[in-house]
C-alpha cells in the first residue's frame, strides 16, 4: 500500500521484514497472525474494528483480515503483540507517530 509505505518512511519507521504481494497469505497465516497477536485493527475505508484477542473471536477477525481473494490485505503491520491491516491513518498516527 503506497500510504502506508508513505506515512511509514515518513516517520522513519524500520521495517524488519517485508512479504512481497507475490507471497499469498491465506486464511490460515491470518489465523496464526490474529492468534500471535493481543490486539488487531482492521481497517477498511474509514471504518476501523478493533479486537481485543483475549475475547474476540478468532473467525470473525480473520474474515476482517481477508480480502475478496481470501487473501490477507495489504498492508499488514506487525509491531509486537499489535497487528494493523489496512491503512488508516488515525490508527498510524496513534501507533507509529
């Protein structure tokens, strides 16, 4: 995603590790990154859901996480136990500003 990449260099935030687009990331690795992960933003146009992991359930979250492919969308963040997908920049200013 060009904003995310945008608004990430901005910030001068390092990437460790970048899965090109080439790489399909299906339901099962969203499954494994929403189970690794405390919290989950999912952004989709100008909504956002936010999932608490010790509560949510993990179905729901991973069909957020997916695209219309049933791919994992882009961008997807992950720092620490906090995993964004999507772009929103309220929600990259608040965790990476």
């Amino acid at each position: 995603c060009t904003r995310a990449s945008k608004f990430l260099d901005a910030k001068k935030v390092v990437v460790k590790e970048e899965v090109p687009a080439s790489r399909k990331l299906a339901a099962a690795d969203a499954k494994a990154i929403a189970n690794a992960s405390s919290k989950v933003y999912v952004a989709k146009g100008k909504k956002l859901d936010v999932f608490d992991m010790k509560s949510a359930d993990v179905s729901e979250v991973v069909e957020k996480m997916l695209g219309p492919t049933g791919n994992l969308r882009a961008p997807t963040i992950r720092a620490g136990k906090t995993t964004v997908v999507g772009f929103n920049e309220d929600t990259f200013e608040s965790l990476f500003g």
